[in-house]
C-alpha cells in the first residue's frame, strides 16, 4: 500500500475555527490521527483499524457507493443492502406497471429467485485510498500559468490512475481536495449484478411527498432492500443466472436498544458536495440570481408533470422518478436561500474575509503572495454575473428540459464517427446497437404530449427570461417565425422529428445517414443551444482560471492565519464519516422538538384525500393493536430520530452506527431550518433525519411478513449485548473465530 496522508496531516490541523465534535465529514482513514480521543470520549467503542483497514475487514467494508448519487450498507452475510426509498425510487419504478405497480403497493421477494435485476446498475465498495498530493504536483513549479499547471496535473493524474488499475480489475478515482492543495487516489471495486430485494409502499416510503420533504417531525419509512449478487468464485460479473449472493467481507449487526438523547452515533458514507469555504461574492450571486431562477423553473416542471400525472396511472408510473429528482432539489434551493439569509451567512462570510485581508496586509510576503486571491474570486462573480441567468435556465430549460433534446445528445458519438474520413465500420455497428438498448429503455418511460408541452413552456421562459444578444440565432429565428406561439412552435418542432417515436429513430438507426440526422429540426435545435452555451463559457475561461487560482490561495491563506485551528475537505462523493449524538433542538422561540417520532404521528397525519398522506389499512391495524413485535418501545412505535451529524446529498441511505458498530439508522434527509449547510455548518440547529432501524424492521416483519429476510439478519437484542464488536465473514486476525455475534444476557 502506498504511503498514506502524512503531509497534509498539518493541513488538517489548520484552518477552521475550533469545531464542536459533530462538525465535519472526515476522511475515516485519517480518523485515528484526528478524531478518535474525541469520539470515544462520546462513546465509541471500536478502535480506528475496526472502522477503517486495507488489511482487515473494517466497517468500510460494509458500505456502497449506491449507483451515482447514494449509499447503501450491507446488512447480513448473503450480501443485503439496505439503502433509502428514494435511492432505489427509479429501480422500483423500472420494475413498475400499472398491473404491478410496485411504487405504490411495495415489492418484496420471498426468495432469492423472485428478485429483481437491475439493468445498467451497479455499486462499489472502497478498497483503499493513497495519497498521490507529492506525485501529482511535482512537476508544478510557482512560476506556471493556471493553463499550464492544469494541464502537467491532469497528465500525472491519468498517468497514476492508470498505473493504480494495471494489475487488477479496480476503478480509480482521483480526486482535488482543499481546492487543488491535495489529492488522494481512491481505488474502488464495482458490482454490476444488483437485484432489487424488497421495499414498501410509497404511502410508507414517501410518506409526506413533498410537504414533509426536509422537515421534522418526520413519519417515512425511506428505505428499499438490494443484493448483490457475483461469479460463484466471488468476483464481480455482470448479471447471470449462476451467479450467487455476495459474501461480504463485513456486514453490519442490527441493534434493536433504540436511542436516547446523547447516544453515541456515526455516519459512513458518500457525501456528494458542499462549499463550506465559498465567499461572499459566490454566495451573494446565488441568492441574487441561481436560486430564484432554478426555483422559477422547477415549479413550472412540476406543475407540468403533475398535470398528465393526476390524470393517466401509466405516466404516473413513467415519471415518478422523474418528478422526485426534479422535487427535492427544487424544495432545496427554497430552503438554502431562506437559511442563508436568515443565519446572515453572507454577513459570516464578509467578516472572515475582512480579517483574512487584513493579517494578509500585515506582511510584503503574505501580500506578494496572498493579495489577489480575494480579488481574483470577485473578479470572477463581476465577470460572470449578467450570464447566471442564461446559464442556469440552459441547464433547467433545455439541457434538463424536453427529452428530445437529452435523447439527440446520445447520437453526437456516432454522427462524429459517420463524419469520419476514414469510418470505422465495426465502430459504428457498435455505437448503434448501443444506442438501440438504450432508445428501449427510454421511450418505456416516455410520453409525447408531456414532453411536447414542457418544450413550449420551456422554451417560453428561455425567450422570455434570457437575454436576447444570449440566445442561439436558430432558436430566435424559429420563435419569430411562430410569432412567439411557443404550443405551435413545438408542435412543429415534434412533428417533423424523430426523436419524439421509437419507431422513426429505430429506422433511421437501421440505415443511419448523417444528412438526415444534420437535418432534424430536434438535433439542429441541440446543436444551436450546446454551441452558443460553450461559446459563452469560453468567455469566461481567463475569469475562470483566475478564481481558480484565488481558491487555491484563498485556503492556503486561511490556514495559515489561523494555524491552530481544525480542518476537513469538503466532500466530494468520497468516503467520509462524521459522528455525534442523537439530540433534539429548539428551532424558535418557545418551540422543541423531541429527538424521535412515533406511529401515531402517522395516524394524527393521514389524510384519505391526500396522495401524500394516505396510510395503509394494514398499518393502521398494527397500530391499533400495538403489534409491534420485539420493535416497540412500550406501547409507542418509534419512526425516525434526530441526530446532529454533517450530511449533505450523496449521503442518503448511509448507516447511523452506534459506539459498538451495530445499525441503529438510516440517514435519509436534513431539517429546514438549517438548510444553508451545504456551505455553512449550524451547530445549534443542523440536524440529520434518520429512519429508525426498529422501524424498517418493523415495516419487514409486521407489515410485510418478509420473515425471510428477518432471518438473515444479525440482531441484537434490546436484553442482550454483543461481546465482539465486530461481525465479519473475516473476523479480523481470527478467520478461526465464529462467524456469529457472540451474545450475553445482561
């Protein structure tokens, strides 16, 4: 293994204002250098080689990279995963028909031959990480250009990832920390046979929609059930019938004790992104125009969506994962702008500024070294401005707009490939079967008069909101020549197209030619909008490199002015464990909020005439009951619980692991009161949102009657305790030992 973080040790050290425990994702590998007096102070009971190893089996093990935007954590020996609802939304929803409408009366395989593949999916699992920051930057010298360096550094970066993948059949991952101060190399294994094993209704899993989306109280059951499955020597292989269920080198044991208010607890996962060192001006911008604008869009999305929903059960299947992805970020962008001006985040932003200019002032070195990176960050924000508007509506509107145009995007490979002086035949033949799979799979979910009226609504906003001197000629010309009746325009626009028919683009794909495709008023329109957005960026490249390299200075600065400060890289979808305590919080004045909610907040809720708020008749039962099985806490049924944890997106789905190692939740969501935490971290009011394990258990066992998956499970018992920490198929320095938890009566 290669020489792990050593340097950038002292980086870690520096920067931040001292921070309260749960503050920080950290990278788990550095946890024993930086965290561990700390956490077991709070409550673990694992040492550092339990919870990250390259040698031993480790808690990292236990946990995936769910597809490209969740995690999941493998819970048993035959290789569960547990993951939220909304991960496995869309795969539920490939699954779903309108005779088995999986999404809204759940699925559950009662063996392993009734699960479900999933086509084009898969996870990963961490394998070790090294840090490559002294190769990487060694050949940067200080006098290089920004071009210059980017480009000695992206060389040396393919170069390590391909000499990390030369032996073996691993991915790898490199990626910039502390914006290009550091990098580490992340060497991941995939599977890509994953099936799809179990998951509630979405009056369970989805219950509260969009209301209760990011707020607390909380009452969904947000989780789904994989496998995955591998050769029968162990190794990963696409899906096949004689392939078997994974053996995992470790899986997590289920502690039924329930929570109390500072419990220990830790989050392990792949946290997407945050910009907690973002400045003012970025922040200032955002408010003032990324917000607004991709709020205005997305509603007008949904409202669309919506229309055709409610009317036809077939495209309420079809679109249900859609609508999600396009929903929960539109509630997100309301709840960062609120956060943000309600904690003065920019006014936080501005002092930390000020008093970084100043120690800089204080010193001829600091200056010729440090005195432009502020400067050269705002440059960027004044330069780029009067363009916020056009970029983001080309993103909403029309690079996440209408679906003809997402679908032409496929076939640039292969008009460039028919272009060609010299054509690759066997290429070609290739780029076109590819395309065929994947055309079958997209006009599944598809349908026409949804996608035709978001072009004209679309296409209305872009008209009306972007700049005239920044829109494609093509599209101006074709708006005046419909006299501004967008519904006309896009009528035109679809009934001379292919991409708008399976039937036309299959035909076209048996005999492609490339004046055809040049010609389709679809693919002209994609062409005309993706050129003049790069044209547009192009502008500001100069302004780009420049903020850039103010970043880069920017943090070197702030570390060293405040050297005896803590520090941790923003995520970036790569591993990261933070920890804390199961806590409540008081959001205003004369208002509390507990640390955990209980079936009868689900029944106080229900609401017959609202999709969002239907309970199932079976689960109203149970309550009535109280049949809760071993899962109760006294006659209450507890549903989710608050703890103070660092997350952001990426880590839905991540295990909520006690002091001993055993799951005790699942992390599907923040609160809304400090919505601002992708940039600005609020100890006394950021809170993470977990499902409680007893919960899904419950939901498996009582609901369900999945006993099947009940007894593949390690549970430890609410009167009984784990003598060994960890649980493993490689008990770590003991392969001799007993795969099961040895357990004691208390």
């Amino acid at each position: 293994m290669k020489k792990l973080i050593i340097g950038i040790f002292a980086l870690m050290l520096v920067f931040q204002p001292m921070l309260k425990a749960d503050e920080g994702m950290w990278l788990p590998f550095l946890v024993e250098r930086l965290n561990y007096e700390d956490m077991q102070k709070m409550g673990l009971e694992l040492t550092p080689e339990e919870i990250y190893s390259v040698n031993n089996a480790s808690l990292k093990d236990a946990i995936v990279q769910f597809g490209n935007g969740c995690t999941g954590e493998i819970i048993s020996d035959k290789g569960l995963i547990l993951t939220n609802h909304h991960c496995g939304y869309g795969n539920i929803q490939a699954h779903s028909t309108t005779e088995n409408d999986y999404l809204k009366d759940g699925f559950w395989a009662r063996s392993l031959e009734e699960e479900l593949p999933n086509e084009d999916f898969s996870v990963s699992f961490l394998i070790r990480v090294d840090d490559v920051t002294d190769q990487v930057l060694e050949d940067v010298t200080k006098d290089m250009d920004e071009q210059e360096r980017n480009k000695v550094i992206n060389e040396k970066i393919n170069k390590l990832k391909k000499e990390a993948t030369k032996d073996n059949e691993y991915n790898a991952v490199l990626k910039s920390f502390f914006d290009g101060n550091a990098y580490y190399l992340f060497l991941m294994e995939e599977y890509p046979d994953v099936r799809l094993v179990g998951a509630p209704p979405s009056s369970i899993g989805n219950f509260g929609g969009d209301t209760d989306n990011w707020m607390w109280p909380r009452h969904t059951g947000d989780f789904s059930l994989f496998r995955v499955y591998t050769a029968p020597d162990g190794s990963p292989a696409e899906y096949s019938k004689d392939n078997v269920p994974m053996k995992p080198k470790h899986h997590l044991p289920i502690s039924i004790d329930g929570v109390k208010p500072g419990d220990f607890s830790m989050i392990m996962g792949y946290p997407g992104g945050t910009d907690r060192y973002m400045t003012s001006f970025g922040i200032r911008q955002n408010l003032a125009k990324m917000y607004p604008t991709r709020i205005k869009i997305r509603r007008k999305k949904l409202d669309i969506m919506d229309k055709y929903m409610d009317n036809n059960s077939s495209v309420k299947i079809k679109y249900a994962s859609k609508r999600a992805r396009v929903s929960n970020y539109w509630k997100n962008f309301i709840g960062m702008s609120k956060a943000l001006k309600d904690l003065k985040i920019p006014q936080e932003k501005e002092q930390l500024e000020e008093r970084l200019t100043k120690w800089i002032n204080e010193s001829e070195e600091r200056k010729e070294k440090y005195g432009n990176a502020l400067s050269n960050i705002e440059e960027f924000y004044k330069a780029s401005d009067d363009q916020i508007t056009h970029r983001y509506y080309f993103i909403e509107a029309i690079y996440l707009g209408p679906e003809v145009i997402g679908l032409s995007r496929q076939f640039e490979p292969l008009a460039a490939a028919l272009d060609a002086d010299e054509k690759d035949n066997d290429k070609i033949e290739a780029m076109i079967a590819k395309i065929k799979s994947d055309i079958k799979k997209h006009f599944k979910d598809y349908y026409k008069p949804l996608d035709k009226d978001m072009m004209a609504v679309m296409f209305r906003m872009y008209s009306n909101e972007v700049p005239e001197d920044q829109q494609p000629e093509l599209f101006k010309k074709m708006v005046k020549k419909h006299d501004g009746n967008f519904e006309e325009l896009a009528a035109k626009v679809y009934s001379n197209s292919m991409f708008d028919s399976k039937e036309e683009v299959m035909k076209w794909l048996d005999d492609p030619k490339l004046k055809t495709l040049k010609k389709d008023p679809v693919y002209k329109l994609k062409e005309a909008f993706f050129m003049n957005f790069n044209k547009m960026q192009a502008g500001l490249q100069k302004a780009n490199l420049k903020k850039n390299k103010g970043r880069r200075l920017f943090m070197q600065a702030l570390r060293k002015m405040d050297s005896d400060k803590t520090f941790y890289p923003d995520a970036n979808f790569t591993m990261r464990l933070s920890y804390g305590e199961v806590d409540g919080y008081k959001p205003k004045d004369a208002v509390t909020y507990r640390h955990y909610t209980t079936l009868q907040g689900i029944m106080e809720k229900e609401d017959p005439d609202n999709k969002e708020f239907i309970v199932p008749e079976k689960l109203k039962e149970l309550y009535k009951n109280k049949n809760y099985g071993p899962y109760g806490d006294g006659d209450e049924m507890h549903v989710c619980f608050l703890t103070n944890h660092d997350i952001t997106g990426g880590n839905s789905g991540s295990p909520v692991i006690d002091g001993k190692g055993n799951l005790i939740g699942l992390a599907f969501d923040g609160n809304w009161e400090a919505m601002s935490g992708d940039i600005a971290f609020e100890d006394e009011l950021q809170r993470t949102i977990n499902a409680d394990i007893r919960y899904v258990l419950f939901v498996i066992d009582k609901f369900a009657g999945a006993q099947n998956i009940i007894d593949e499970l390690d549970i430890v018992h609410a009167k009984k305790k784990a003598k060994k920490h960890m649980k493993s198929d490689k008990m770590q320095k003991k392969p001799e030992q007993k795969k099961e938890i040895e357990e004691v009566e208390e």
